[in-house]
C-alpha cells in the first residue's frame, strides 16, 4: 500500500499513531503560531532560556507530575517523544509497509502542547519500512541527538534514555500487535512482532531488557527504571525492572 498524504490508517490506532501533515491553525481558523523543528529543538543551546524548546518541554513535565528533580521530568519527556516517534514509523511500517520521511527539520513539534506529543510532518515523502530503516529513522536521527542535547541540559543516565528508548517501542508494539488481532489482521501482528525483535536486537537497544513471546505479542521487561516511581504518587511501570517501588532511601537504578 502506497502512503496517503494524510497518513489515514494510522488513525484508528490512537493518538501516539496519529500524525498531522497539515498546519495547525488556531481558534479563529488563522495559521497557528509558529512551531519549532525536532532539528531546532535538538541543536538548541542550553541556556535554560524559555526559547529552548526542551527546557519548555521538560519544564511543563515537572510541573504536571510535580516531579522533584528535572531528570526525571526529562526522563518521562524523552519516553513520551520516544513513543510518538516509535508509533508513527512502526505503524507506518506496518500498515503501508513504508514509513514517511521523519527527518528532524521536516516534523514541527509543539513542546507547550499536551500529551500525546503534539507532531506535525510538513511533506510526506515515502521511505523504505524495513528495520534498518526504522533504526536510522528514529534511534539515529531522533534519539541519539534527543538524548545528547538532554544529558547536556540534566543529570540523566545514557543506560536509562536507552531503557526508555526500548521500553517505548515495545509499548508502540504491544498497541499495534492489540490493533491487529482485535481487527483480524494476523499478516500486521506477525509483521510488528518481525520488526519490534529485530529493532530491540539493534546495537543501540540490545541489553536494555529481555523480551518474550507471548500468545497476547511480545512482553518486554527492561534493565532500567525511568524513575516515575520518585513523581508524588508515582508506581512502577508495567515493564520496570523493579516489581515494587524502591523504598523512599534507597537510590533506583538510573542506567
């Protein structure tokens, strides 16, 4: 299947699929203010000005969880891009067996925007859909960069953004893997699973937990904790590799 302009089959998957590839436009119809790029976002300086977009982002996080220290507002930041980019390449992937042009300077990102994190692809441009290509696309492109620019900004493990990293395509997957059997579309499972084990075995993801098989997809437990279990009535993750959360003196692992 040939992508569409307006990527409409990812939208029946939610809203971490879903991607806009039109201008946002605001209240009274007019061109929304303008957004930065992934790329800006990226290579901004990091003064902790309010015109970095990743201290706005990581900012409004702490604040929404009431988080008490900025690394684990940028750790829950960083998983939820992660996730977002994960869903639309894989989905894409998927459903078109091709993905779009996801390149840093083509998706404007909107950092004061609510969650799911709110993307907008400004050309669809039609790339190959297998994994070396979703390897290329989000670990090279968008997390690699991504986590620099936040290590640079806050004390965060390098091992706990890779745990997120794998954590947020295992996610993407079991949803898409869910989509697929609830459809009847076994070809879209088999194909997400193909995929999702062959991207968690990419030198950039591998050790970061263990996967396994299951007649419900692919269960993954990671090695790392991305500390959620520190916000103010925070728990454990489904995949945390603590099964309770640690107690209050003792320091969770950070990668």
């Amino acid at each position: 299947m040939d992508l569409d302009p307006r990527l409409t089959a990812l939208r029946a998957l939610g809203g971490f699929f879903a991607l806009r590839t039109t201008p946002p436009t605001a209240p009274d119809g007019e061109p929304d203010r303008p957004l930065p790029t992934l790329a800006q976002a990226y290579s901004a300086v990091p003064t902790g000005a309010p015109g970095d977009p990743l201290t706005l982002r990581v900012g409004k996080v702490a604040r929404a969880l009431r988080a008490p220290e900025p690394r684990v507002a940028a750790s829950v930041a960083q998983q939820g891009l992660a996730a977002r980019l994960w869903s639309v390449a894989l989905g894409c992937a998927v459903l078109y067996g091709a993905q779009p042009d996801l390149a840093p300077g083509l998706l404007r990102w909107d950092p004061d925007g609510s969650a799911p994190d709110d993307l907008w692809l400004t050309e669809v441009r039609p790339r190959p859909g297998d994994a070396r290509t979703l390897a290329a696309t989000v670990l090279h492109d968008h997390l690699e960069p991504l986590a620099a620019a936040l290590r640079a900004r806050h004390r965060v493990a390098p091992g706990l953004l890779r745990g997120n990293a794998a954590s947020a395509l295992a996610g993407a997957a079991r949803q898409l893997d869910g989509w697929a059997r609830a459809n009847g579309r076994p070809d879209a499972a088999a194909r997400s699973r193909a995929l999702t084990a062959e991207l968690l075995a990419h030198p950039l993801l591998a050790g970061t937990g263990t996967s396994t098989a299951t007649p419900a997809g692919t269960a993954f437990r990671r090695r790392s904790c991305c500390l959620y279990y520190r916000v103010p009535g925070g728990g454990v993750c489904g995949d945390c590799c603590f099964p309770r959360p640690p107690r209050p003196f003792l320091r969770g692992p950070s990668g």
